[in-house]
C-alpha cells in the first residue's frame, strides 16, 4: 500500500498515550486502520516528566497500533500542550522588491520565517507562525494576499510559543522509542481539526479539550485561529480530590467520578449511596452521591471560570469578536454527566460536546469517535493534510518542470501546521533546523 496517503498520530497524554493510523479514502474522508494506547506514566500535566517510564507506554501504543492494523510504524506526528505553552500576537512586514509582480507563496514564506526570527525569552521555541489577516500597500482584512499587486506586504500573526527543554523532551522519548518525528502540532489545534465544522470556525466558536493534566483552549473566529491557551488542570485534579475527599484510593475515585459523578449536585437525592469495599478487610465506606457531586462541582467550576477567563481576554463581550457558535467541549474529561448544562450555565454560551467524527469515513466503529480520541484523530488528519498538500505542491513542481519553465517553489500558507516547505536557500522552517540541531545534540550524547 502507497505510504503516501497514511499517517501515524500520537498523542501523548497525562492519562493515555494513543497511537493512531489512519488514511484518507477515495472521497477524501479518513479511515483509521489502527490505533493502540497505553496508560501513561511518565507525563505530568501535559509536560514529559520521566523519560524511561514515557518511551515504554510510547512503545506499548505503538505496539498495539501495529499489531490491530498488520502494519509497522515508522514516523509520527506528535501533539505538544502543557502550562508553558504561551501565544502572542504580532504583527510584520516586507518590502517587495518587485510590485510589478503579483504576490506569491514565497511572498508569504519570507514574511513567515522573519517571524520566525522573532527574539523569545530564554529557553524557548516558536512553534507556530499562523498568519491571521494581510495588509497589502495599507489595504486591510486581506485573507489571502496571492495574486494581488503590492510593494507592502504586511500580516498579523497568532505565534505560539513553548519551551525547549519540553519540546526536546518529547522529541528524546520518540527517538528513543526507535521512531522519526515528522512534526510537532499544537494539540488544541490538532483536535479543532477533528472536531469543528467550517461553519463554526467561520461564525467564531471555543473549543475546550478537557483531557486528564491540562485543559486546552482555541478559539477561532471567521475561520481563523485567534486564540490558544493550555491551562494546567483537568481531569485528574477532580480525581484528586474525590480520593482526599471521600479518602479512597485513585482507582475507586476514578471508578466513582465515571460511574456515578455528575458535575450538578441537585440531581442527588441525600440517600443515595454508593458502598465501596474497604482495603484489606477493612469495613466497606459509605459514600453520600451528593457529596461526590459536590466535590466534582466544585473543580469542575473553577476549570471553566479560568477557560471563560480566556474566552472574555481573548475579547468575547466585543461585538465583532463574539463567538455565535458558542463553545465545544471535547476531550475525556467531557464526558462527565450534566457538564454540558454547567458550562452553558456559567458562561452564558450554546454549548455541545464535540466528537471526533467531522472527517471520519462513515463506517469507523464507535470507539474511536469518543471525544477521547479527539487529539489522536486530529494529529493524524494534521498529517495526512500536510502530506496531500507536498504532494501537489510537487506534482505541480513536476508539471512545470516538464514544461522547461523556471521550478518557483510551490507552497501553500494557510495551513496551522510546521512550516515545512520554504525556499531552499532561505533559512529553512523552524522545525527542520531545530530536528537537525537535535540529532547533532543526539549524536553527541551518546
């Protein structure tokens, strides 16, 4: 089978590692051939805290992938979150030094990598430049400048921002796991992928992965990223606290926020009770559902008050930035009973959770379009999108060629991926520089 068209996602959660094949189809829909996961242990908050523990659920997953699909797995894409995770927004320009001719992707590739160039503070990385809005020659609200004249080509850009230590991190546990990387995506962005309609990228919408360490937040408004936040809590703390609370162990807390958690406490009656065996011939406890839903309640409040927080920074109250599709809630931690109505409670926002199916091939089975896998699916479908875009952009390089015509370098912009494709003899994409300065550090490592 052509490797062209199948690509490997891995999402290395705080709760799972899942790895995911997928292809797309003859109707330009993807199927997943395989997919695999384990249980994390070596991942904190979204962030690689121990490396040995992290390669051996990494290969676990990969495993797993392997043998449900019959087939070997050699490069991934890999979702990147965690509290150092920052965005800005910036704005620059070009000169060009020739406006009789119309702008092209070069155009928008140089003007790409100067913000690349962009000075961070120390120990971090630009993980993304994702063009927004271009001026040409002062003409503002420009969405795609190619083919027009201008001697001034300027944009506005959302640039997110990680550090490196965590990005080599990651990088370290692929390699070691025996795999290539063949791109790091913002993991917000990657289940927005998944998840989202068009239309709702269009009419402005939130959506908010609650996965097991971190909340993750992108908003996008007339189908545009606008903006993008990793808040350092999720499902877990609401476990957390259930085992403090209800002093149990994690594994009946988790057992008990699944089954019988509901983040609304007035759907208890006081005597409802749940018996949990006691350790080792301890006496079962007795556990009131309305204090557990209490417990979850009050967690579960502070995560979206720091979500809406960012929602109101981001500018929801303006007139022109207001969100009509309201927000979207995926990732594990969406699947908590009554959650739905408690968001839309608290912000005031329409509110549905998002499953992953928006791209899938009709006949995936039920399981892998759980919100869980929203991450997994979008990093796969980032990858096929990448993989498709290279291959046209080289058969039209071949076309030209064959038509003895100057080879211009052909490449797309409006895509939230690594800026792959530039000019050879411009400095290349960040991510291509950074894998070669990591092999060389690699190299002398060992």
């Amino acid at each position: 089978m052509e490797q062209e068209n199948i690509a490997v996602g891995l999402d290395i959660g705080t709760t799972k590692i899942v790895a995911m094949i997928g292809r797309k189809n003859e109707f330009g829909k993807m199927e997943i051939l395989g997919i695999g996961k384990s249980k994390s242990l070596g991942v904190h908050r979204g962030v690689v805290n121990n490396i040995t523990q992290t390669i051996q659920s990494i290969q676990q997953a990969v495993q797993d992938a392997e043998s449900s699909s019959g087939m070997t797995i050699s490069d991934v894409v890999v979702g990147i979150a965690g509290q150092h995770i920052r965005s800005l927004q910036h704005s620059d320009y070009i000169t060009r030094n020739n406006s009789d001719e119309v702008i092209q992707d070069e155009d928008i590739d140089r003007l790409c990598n100067q913000v690349h160039k962009l000075v961070m503070l120390p120990g971090e990385e630009i993980i993304h430049v994702l063009p927004q809005d271009f001026k040409v020659d002062g003409q503002a609200e420009i969405k795609e400048p190619i083919g027009m004249y201008g001697g001034r080509l300027e944009a506005n850009f959302h640039v997110v921002v990680g550090q490196v230590s965590s990005i080599r991190n990651i990088g370290r546990c692929v390699k070691s796991s025996g795999l290539d990387l063949s791109g790091i995506t913002l993991e917000p962005l990657a289940s927005s992928n998944a998840v989202l309609s068009q239309e709702e990228k269009e009419a402005g919408v939130a959506l908010i992965d609650i996965g097991g360490g971190t909340t993750d937040l992108a908003i996008f408004k007339d189908g545009i990223i606008r903006h993008t936040a990793v808040i350092p809590f999720g499902g877990n703390v609401i476990t957390e606290d259930i085992k403090e609370g209800c002093s149990i162990i994690e594994k009946q807390a988790e057992l008990l926020k699944i089954k019988f958690g509901s983040a609304w406490p007035g759907e208890n009656k006081d005597n409802e009770i749940v018996s949990i065996p006691g350790l080792r011939g301890r006496d079962p406890k007795e556990i009131s559902l309305k204090n557990l839903s209490k417990i979850i309640h009050a967690r579960v409040v502070e995560i979206i008050e720091q979500v809406y927080l960012e929602i109101r920074n981001y500018g929801h109250e303006e007139q022109k930035k207001k969100l009509i599709a309201g927000i979207v809630l995926t990732g594990g931690g969406s699947q908590l009973r009554h959650l739905k109505q408690l968001v839309e409670y608290i912000t005031g926002m329409d509110t549905r959770i998002g499953y992953p199916n928006e791209h899938l091939a009709g006949d995936s089975d039920s399981e892998t379009t759980s919100p869980m896998y929203a991450t997994a699916v979008g990093l796969v479908l980032t990858s096929l999108n990448e993989k498709n875009r290279k291959h046209s952009s080289a058969k039209l390089k071949e076309a030209l060629q064959s038509q003895g015509e100057q080879d211009p370098e052909v490449t797309e912009v409006q895509e939230p991926k690594e800026e792959g494709v530039q000019p050879q003899n411009e400095s290349r994409g960040f991510f291509d520089k950074w894998a070669d300065k990591f092999k060389e550090f690699l190299d002398n490592a060992e």
